[in-house]
C-alpha cells in the first residue's frame, strides 16, 4: 500500500545549533492511528510542524499524500488538518465564524452542512454562536479541532489533543478520532497520555532527544517487549528474599508481604512452575497470587531509561 506520508532523511538544525531532529525515515500509512511518543523536548511538536509546513527542514523529503510539502506546498498543506498544542484563537469571534472562516483560508466552496456535522460531533453545535472569549478551555480546545476539520483533510495531526482537558471530552476525543478513522482520515497524534496510545494506536513510534529509536505495530510491540509480572501476596513476611530464589530474581514487595516475580510470557519456559515448586519446598506459603501484563506505558518507560542509560 502507498503510504500517505512518506519522510525521509529528515532532519532540523536551528540557527544556535541545537540539532531538534536527528535522521529520520519514517512512512504513515493511510487510514491508521499513528501514535508518537516521547518525554517533552524530545522532538514531538517540532516533527509535526515540519510535516505541516511551519517549520522549514534542515534536510530530507517529506510527501504528504503525494504532494512534496515544500514543492507542492499549497496541494499538499490543502491535504492536513492540525490541532496544535497552543490553544491560538480570535477571541471575539463566534464558534460558527472562526470555523467555517478556516474553511475558506484553504480555498474550499461554503459547506454549512459538513460544518454543523462537524460542530455536533464535538458537541459544539449548541456554542456555535458563543464568542470564543465566553468558552472554557475544553471548549476551545474542541473548536481547534473542528478548525482543523473545516476543510476536509485526509491527514490529521493531533499535537497533544486531550492535555488539560476532562476526562469526558477525552473519551468523546476518543470516539471523534475512531470514527473519523473509519471514514478513512489519517491520524497522527502526539500525547503525554499512555493510555491514548494503547487505546487507539494501530502503530506506536518513540521519540528521544531527536531521534526516532522505534517504530512498531502497537500488538506486535507489546508482545515483544511486554513482560508478565507475578505477585505472590505470603502467608507470612519475609525479612529478605531467600538465596535458594536468586536464579530467579525475585523481589520483595510490600514490607515482606509479597514476592515479585517479571517473566517473559512468549517464552517457553517462564519458570513459573519451577518457582512455585521451590516455593513449596522452602515451606513458603501464599494466600493469593495474580499476574499483570506490562502496559504500554511499562514498555516506554523502560525503553526511555534503556536509551538514556546507553548515552550516559
């Protein structure tokens, strides 16, 4: 399949010499959910403002749907809508005429019924003739994404879309941006919450000091990387871990009460089985035990202190 956003060798050097993005090769394919990640300053905003046409690279190509963003900048901008992370709006102009104005800066005929779906679908539609000054910040904020929506885009960058705001309008978020999937529209959206990424993602790329360090199907990255944990709540505390269990790493939780145990579910043998029966002989005794799947939000961290380890 074509991808709809093709980049690569890219890079950004600024004028102080701070090199923001690294080479970076990277394809979007239509129709997904393309979530990146990274703690902040580590190049997120400034990859999707380059995408976008804000920010001139330094070097590399970039191919929006088939338009080079800087060759065929109009065409391929005509393609992108973006919900930037600032919340920038006229504050004195109604809901209805900032967004149906963003429509026309791209050139499009008036469509007043895309623009009311639009509204409604961001719960927005009973605002429309508010001025932007009267709203809260999770209102505006949806008006940024209608903005962004005015124009039909095929592309959509979504810079930190939720931050700041309830958890109502992130779920409603969440539903918008499913639905707008299934209608084909690319998502590429950028976000401090783990848990965005793990609930909508098709793919998941981490981004470190510039440097894009991994790029993986959101499945296929937590079976790769995800650990099992297994926690034993003991019938009675121990004071430390036993030496007899030191091949298998355990650690003590809770004051005593409970023994830790990380493995690898994809491999054959875990060494579950073996621990419990070692358990039994050492006359180690436990009331419960459960196991939890590592989390997406697990997998980055450790990826983030693997990398920076590495560069210390």
């Amino acid at each position: 399949m074509q991808p709809v956003i093709s980049i690569e060798g890219l890079t950004k050097i600024y004028k102080s010499g701070l090199q923001a993005l690294k080479p970076i090769d990277l394809t979007i394919r239509k129709g997904e959910i393309f979530a990146l990640l990274g703690p902040n300053g580590a190049g997120k905003t400034t990859l999707i403002s380059v995408v976008c046409g804000i920010v001139t690279p330094t070097t590399g190509t970039i191919v929006a749907d088939g338009h080079d963003i800087q060759s065929d900048y109009r065409s391929a901008r005509e393609k992108i809508g973006l919900v930037p992370q600032e919340l920038t709006t006229d504050a004195f102009e109604t809901v209805l005429a900032t967004v149906t104005f963003s429509r026309g800066l791209f050139g499009k005929p008036p469509n007043p019924g895309h623009i009311e779906k639009t509204l409604r679908d961001l719960s927005l539609w009973d605002k429309r003739n508010d001025k932007l000054m009267t709203l809260s910040g999770g209102m505006k904020r949806r008006v940024m994404i209608a903005k962004a929506l005015s124009h039909e885009p095929d592309i959509l960058f979504l810079d930190e879309p939720t931050a700041g705001v309830d958890v109502e309008l992130r779920r409603d978020m969440w539903n918008l941006v499913r639905r707008l999937r299934d209608q084909g529209v690319t998502i590429i959206l950028t976000t401090h919450y783990i848990e965005e990424a793990e609930e909508m993602a098709d793919r998941v790329g981490v981004i470190l000091k510039g440097e894009l360090i991994l790029v993986e199907d959101k499945t296929a990255l937590m079976k790769k990387l995800g650990k099992k944990t297994l926690t034993l709540n003991l019938q009675d505390p121990l004071e430390a871990v036993p030496p007899e269990l030191a091949e298998w790493k355990v650690a003590l939780r809770d004051d005593g009460h409970e023994l830790e145990y990380v493995f690898d579910s994809n491999l054959e043998k875990t060494g579950v089985p073996s621990l419990l029966r070692k358990l039994s002989d050492l006359g180690i005794a436990f009331k419960d035990l459960n196991t939890r799947q590592s989390s997406l939000e697990d997998i980055f961290v450790s990826l983030v202190h693997r990398d920076t380890g590495a560069a210390a």
